[in-house]
C-alpha cells in the first residue's frame, strides 16, 4: 500500500495505523491530519480519490463527511453567541416566529445544540428534491409537533439538526449557514472545507461509497436493551424515523447535493480542513487566530445531555452541537469534543493537549460513531501521547 504524506518524529505510529487500515479493515481512500498546538504533525493520504476506481488520492482530495458536519456547523451558532448575536437560552421562537405552532413554545437555542428539542423525526419525510430546497426543511420542523416534551431528554436530530440550525443563523444574519461560514471562517482561514461545494472545487471531491441496510454503532461494550439495528429495522421506531427524516436519501456524489448547505450532513472536506478547522477553534495557527474563546470551548464540551439515547438507543454524551467523548464515540481524553460522520469521518479537539483531528474517507460503512478505522488512529495518537 502506497501512503502518502508525512508525519513528526514521535506520530510515526499514526502511519502504521493509517497503513492497518488499508491492509486489514478494507480502507479504499482516505486521509488523516493531526495538528498539536496549532502545527501540524501528521498529513497523510492513500488509496483511490473514488471508492470504485483506480484514479489516486491526492493531498487535496476532499470528501463528504456527513455527520462530522454537525461540529463545523455548531461553531457558527457558538461564534454568533460569543459576539453577542445569539442568546442560547432564548426560544427558538424569539428569532423564528413561526416555529412557535404545535407546543414548541418553550423549545431553547440550547436545545437544538444539545438534542433536546424533541423533533428528531417528520412525520412528512422530505424528498430528495425537497431537502436541497433551504425552505422546505425549516418549514417542515417548524411545522412539527415535538415526540417527547422539549428539554426533558434528548435523543440525537440526525437530519432535523441541520434544519434547526440553518435557520436560526438565517434568522439572526440575513445568510445561510454555508454563506455564513465560508465568508466568516473557511473562506478567510483558507479551509478546505465547504458547506456548499462551490463549483469550482467539484473537481476535488472523490465518490463516496453507499451505506445500505441497518445502522449500528461501535465501540460498545455494554449491550442495550434492544441495539440501534434492531430498532433501526423498525419503521414505527425513531431511530427509522430520524434517519429517513429525507427519504429516499439523496445520492451523496450528485453535484446539486454537494452544491446545497445541509448543516447536519454534506459538508465536503480534506482531512487538512478539518483537522485545521477544530485546530482554529482552540488556539491560534499559522496566520490565524483561535476562534472560540476559553468560555466558548466550555460551552462545547461541557455536558448537556447524556444517558440513553432515544433515537441511537446507546448511551451518548452531548455539550453544545458536539459529541463527547464517550462509549459510543470515544475522543481522545475525556476533555475532547467533536463529530463522527455516519459510516467514517471523523474531527474533534482536545484542549488539554493542544490536539485537533481530522479523518476522511471514501469507503463508508455502517457505522454511526465509532468507526474501527477512525478509532485505530485515535488510539495510535494517544499511545503517541502516553495517555
């Protein structure tokens, strides 16, 4: 297995596992970016930019990331509130009038971070057509009653996230989140990431393999009642219900999909652009100052909902807008926060040892958080690390 790229002295480990995931756990492309203290140790690539073809992954090769969008696009709600433009214990309603209908008076800013709003499902799934269009998925959650009484428990928004979010920022700034971000963020920090691959840079994205048949999540030791395939198989539950919120799913290497700003799931990326983006985020990099203040990096990582998950089943562990880390999605100290992407991608940081990560492929699998691949790096950066 040809990789490319390199690593610090000390993070060769890191490449050892890159190589593993290739030679034992059926990578087909992927990449992998490490950043400690703002300067990046790792940078590596290999295999083929699309999962079926035999064309080479190149260092700026980028990829859809699907869940792991939810972090990125959680720091535009965070950014907003340290400016003073965004109250997170306001009502959704206070800025979006007409989500107020069916009892979602008392649903909080907060809770569309933490997953406690109550909407993880529509009863009215969108199309395909439907989900590209940035109207339609607001007016379908505003239009919903919320399954559990908002703010008592949470189980994860898979798509209605994306949704919730979106409009909020519209409501506060006039733009969506994808405009928003690349003109305050990406567009100035020179990320290559995007939510809304513009087309100029279509060129880059790999084709992505499609998941099909049940979720599961890994990592797990502690076996729930009933397991996330088993209610995933179930129409009636909500975990069906979450995932289908769009139904069919779009085709993830459609150009009109890539091109469209779905805060819960397209966002397109190198593993440079993430790694950089959660490096941002906690301490300055090269040519850049950090993003979050130390009072912002509190509000994301400390915990705002854990337990049973009424969607995923298993237990997880939520601050605002990112995972935590946990059973069902293990970071790399208990300090770190970030997002895994449904079947691989994964970015997050941790402050307390100055690490930002980002992994990207194109071979997705079924998995929900804690992808094998991805946790195989993660524990190669730890041993590295001594933690």
């Amino acid at each position: 297995m040809d990789v490319h790229g390199t690593v610090a002295e000390g993070f060769e480990p890191v490449r050892d596992a890159f190589v593993r995931n290739f030679e034992t756990l059926g990578d087909r492309g992927a990449a992998v970016a490490v950043y400690r203290d703002g300067q990046q140790v790792v940078d590596l690539w290999g295999g083929t930019r699309d999962v079926d073809g035999t064309a080479p992954w190149e260092r700026g090769t980028a990829q859809v990331v699907r869940s792991a969008t939810k972090g990125v696009a959680a720091a535009v709600l965070l950014l907003l509130h340290q400016r003073g433009q965004l109250d997170l214990d306001a009502p959704v309603g206070h800025y979006w009038p007409e989500f107020k209908a069916r009892g979602k008076e008392r649903v909080l800013v907060r809770h569309v971070l933490n997953h406690r709003a109550g909407l993880p499902v529509l009863d009215r799934p969108l199309t395909p057509q439907d989900a590209l269009d940035p109207l339609k998925g607001p007016e379908a959650v505003a239009a919903q009653a919320p399954v559990w009484e908002p703010g008592t428990d949470h189980g994860y928004h898979a798509l209605t996230y994306g949704w919730l979010l979106d409009e909020l920022v519209r409501r506060v700034t006039g733009q969506g989140t994808g405009a928003w971000l690349a003109s305050q963020v990406t567009g100035p920090l020179g990320l290559d990431l995007w939510l809304g691959l513009p087309e100029s840079e279509a060129g880059r994205a790999g084709r992505v393999g499609r998941v099909e048949g049940a979720e599961r999540t890994g990592g797990l030791r502690a076996r729930p009642k009933r397991s996330v395939t088993e209610a995933y198989e179930d129409p009636a539950s909500l975990t069906r219900r979450a995932f289908a919120a769009i139904s069919p799913f779009p085709d993830q290497n459609d150009p009109a999909y890539r091109a469209a700003a779905l805060p819960a799931t397209n966002a397109v990326a190198t593993a440079d652009g993430l790694a950089r983006f959660y490096a941002t985020l906690i301490g300055d990099t090269a040519g850049a100052a950090r993003l979050f203040t130390p009072q912002t990096v509190e509000l994301a990582r400390a915990e705002e909902s854990a337990g049973p998950d009424r969607v995923l089943v298993v237990g997880t562990r939520f601050g605002l807008g990112y995972m935590l880390h946990g059973s069902a999605s293990p970071l790399l100290t208990p300090g770190s926060f970030g997002h895994p992407g449904r079947g691989g991608a994964l970015g997050f940081a941790d402050p307390e040892t100055g690490i930002a990560f980002g992994y990207v492929t194109n071979g997705f699998r079924k998995t929900v958080t804690a992808d094998p691949r991805a946790q195989g790096l993660v524990r190669a950066v730890r041993g590295v690390l001594d933690l």
